[in-house]
C-alpha cells in the first residue's frame, strides 16, 4: 500500500435500497481521499462487514428493515470505536437526531444531500476521530500492567479551563449581549486558545439569534451522553462561530429544557473544562438549582446590572444570597451595562449603594446594540473601536489578568491594547 493509499478515508456504506448504495459510490469514486470499500444492505450485515473490514467512517441508514440503523451503530461504536458513524434518513426530526447521537453518530445527513455535503461530513467527520484513532493506537501498543492496565506512571492532569458566569438577577439588562461580546472578545485576546460560550438559557436561550448560528444539536444531545462524553463528541455538537469561538446552543424549544437537569449540568460543565481553556455561560435570571450549580462552579460570576432602581434592588438581593454561600469576595465581579453619566444613576452611586466596587462599566449605546443584535453580529467584532466594544475588551482583559497563575507571567506586550495593562500571560491550559 502507497502512502496515498494509506490516508484514504474507508468507508463503508449502509443502505436497505439498492440504488442508493450505487449512487453513493457514484459520488464518492471520484474523491481522492476516499475509498468505498464495502457495501452493506442491512444492519446484520453492517455489524458484520465493519468487523471484517475495519472502516473508518460508516454511511448508515437510520431506517432498515430488521436491525435498524440506530441499533446497528451501536452494535458497531461499542465493537469498533474507532469507526465513526454518519447517520442518513430522508426525516430530520429532533428526536431521529437525538437517538442518533445517543446511539454514536457523529454526522446526521438528511437525504436527499449533495455531494458536497456528503464529502465535507465524511472528512470532518474523519478528522473530529482522529484524537480517537490515536489514543486507541497507542492503548493497543503500550505495554500493560494488571487487569489490562498500562504500566508507567499515569501522565499528569491537565489545567482545567476557567468558567465565567454571566448572570443578572433581573431580565432586559442585556446579560445574553455581554456574554456573547465577551467570550468573542477571549478568543480576540487569546487566539490560541480554545473558547466555549454555553448557552444555560435552557428554556429561552437566544444565543444562536445574537450570533445568527443554526444548529440541530444542542445541550439536550450532549445532556443525553452525560456519562460517555469525549472530546470528539463533544466537538461534534458545538457550533462553530466565525470569530472561532464554539457555541453550545440552547434547546430549540422550551419544553425541551426539561431533558438537561441539574445533575446533567454539574456534569457537562466539569467535562467542558477538560478541552475548552475559557468557559463563558449566558444564564437565565432566576436563581434556582440550574443557576446555583452553574454559579458554584465558576471561576467568575459577571453579576450585570443597569443604573436603574428595579435591577439594583435585585442586585443587591443577590448580594444578601452570596454572602450566605460564603463566596469569596474576588469571585463577583459587577459590571454596569448602558452606564451614562447623565443618568440620575452615576456608576459611582450605584457602588456607594452596594457598597460593592464596579469592575466594569459598559456605556450606554442602544443604536448599535440595536444593530448587532437584529444583525446577529457581535459588536466586539464589527466595531472594535467603539466605546461599546472597548469597554467588553477591557473587561474580558481585567478577567485574563486577575485569573492566570501568578507563577508563570509573560512579559507585557509593547504596545498594551486598549490602553491597558496588556495580557501578562495565558491564564489557561493551551491549547
């Protein structure tokens, strides 16, 4: 075998109709990186061929007579992990979705699909098992100690990511705009490293509109897999924003908050630390379980306010419940959206009120707010240099420094950005 030969991409292609099977080799003989290297007309016969042939992706059809797609990629994902399954049927109903997923589908294809597509799912699908192909390589090569365990020393734990929690007590302070500039504003400061916003917003979440992002798979898929989560899962259900942050989307409907639990979220942000160096969550503003879990795990709680009495009283309520989980003082860090000077409210009166200091104050620009929002584009990347933006940019670099380890700084850059301090360092694990 030549090495071209050796990086094709083998597929193995799973379909109860005749002239599918044929017209999906049509579609793939072309392809230079991809070789069809058997066809299957049954479930039964899938699990068979994919244990003789050892492909790398499987083409499944979800619905076939007998054992269905769904059993038979499980069938196949718990046999032969490193195969990679791309689910197709002709209905895209969330719930086809969601048991794909459950069932270790990485890709969920619904006919009829271009070329194109078909191709661009095979590759990507190819490259998010690679991480796996690897460590599975590398399990079977290393020698073993008692019950299969690999001898030497066990290799030491990452730097977990750090968790910033956006969170108002009272709706319409634009709490749901922050995170979003925010975390674009991470990924701006640090480009190398890898930057989750997480839309916690179970119910009404409105993330994917502020980044104009569509996304069959959301939390809800990744709740459902709570105990088998990995990093090529996990790759596979986050969105990926064109500003390189990863986004993971709210449930589409509300009723289908009730399928992500307080335990599923207690468990989905202690996996996401593992791979992703910056978590922002966008949270609801009520302060039930969901929202204590999500608080008690950050780093960082962003507590968003307005120079308004309502949001103030609120704020300060909320106050009164932090002090009694005994958070330490440097973990809230209160921040003033729409702050305008010739407001009644000053920032200054609002922390003589809280007797809380202000950490950022966002000033006040409802027409391009206005224009980000309906256009579905962070401000942070449109309008970098507006007073908007520099104050999000400020912040997010106030974050960075307080929360990097003060062992290992970095030397400040030559010419600080936005007329700060400058990033001393990464915080983070890299990347």
């Amino acid at each position: 075998m030549t090495d071209g030969e050796a990086r094709r991409i083998r597929v193995l292609i799973v379909d109860d109709i005749p002239e599918t099977r044929e017209n999906l080799k049509k579609l793939l003989y072309f392809e230079s990186d991809i070789e069809v290297i058997g066809a299957a007309a049954s479930g039964e016969e899938a699990v068979s061929m994919a244990r003789e042939l050892t492909p790398d992706i499987v083409l499944m059809d979800i619905n076939m007579p007998g054992l269905d797609g769904i059993t038979a990629s499980e069938m196949i994902t718990q046999e032969m992990p490193q195969a990679q399954i791309i689910m197709m049927s002709v209905q895209g109903e969330a719930d086809y979705l969601r048991r794909s997923m459950l069932a270790g589908a990485r890709e969920f294809l619904i006919k009829p699909f271009s070329t194109e597509e078909l191709v661009s799912s095979i590759r990507r699908v190819y490259e998010l098992g690679a991480a796996k192909r690897q460590l599975l390589s590398q399990a079977v090569a290393a020698p073993t100690g008692p019950l299969g365990i690999p001898a030497g020393p066990m290799p030491a734990p990452q730097n977990l990511g750090k968790v910033i929690a956006v969170y108002a007590p009272k709706g319409g302070v634009g709490c749901s705009t922050i995170a979003v500039n925010l975390a674009v504003a991470f990924k701006s400061l640090l480009p190398d490293s890898k930057v989750l916003l997480m839309d916690a917003n179970i119910q009404f979440g409105g993330v994917d509109v502020l980044m104009n992002l569509q996304s069959q798979r959301t939390i809800v898929d990744v709740a459902q897999k709570v105990t088998d989560l990995d990093a090529d899962f996990i790759n596979s259900v986050v969105t990926s924003h064109t500003s390189g942050v990863k986004v993971l989307l709210a449930p589409p409907r509300p009723e289908m908050g009730d399928l992500v639990s307080v335990s599923h979220m207690e468990k989905i942000l202690a996996e996401v630390k593992k791979y992703f160096d910056v978590i922002v969550v966008d949270t609801r503003n009520v302060l039930h379980d969901m929202e204590l879990t999500i608080l008690d795990g950050s780093d960082r709680i962003l507590l968003i306010t307005t120079p308004d009495i309502p949001a103030i009283k609120n704020v300060k309520l909320f106050f009164d419940v932090i002090s009694a989980l005994e958070y330490p003082e440097d973990k809230v860090l209160l921040v003033v959206n729409q702050a305008d000077q010739r407001s009644a409210i000053r920032p200054e009166d609002i922390e003589q009120s809280l007797r809380h200091p202000i950490a950022g104050a966002i000033p006040d620009d409802e027409r391009l707010a206005s224009i980000a929002v309906n256009q579905g584009v962070p401000f942070v990347m449109t309008h970098r240099n507006s007073p908007l933006a520099h104050a999000v940019l400020e912040l997010a670099q106030r974050l960075v420094n307080e929360l990097q380890p003060a062992a290992a700084p970095a030397p400040a850059p030559a010419a600080p950005p936005l007329g700060s301090t400058g990033l001393l360092g990464k915080f983070f694990k890299p990347s």
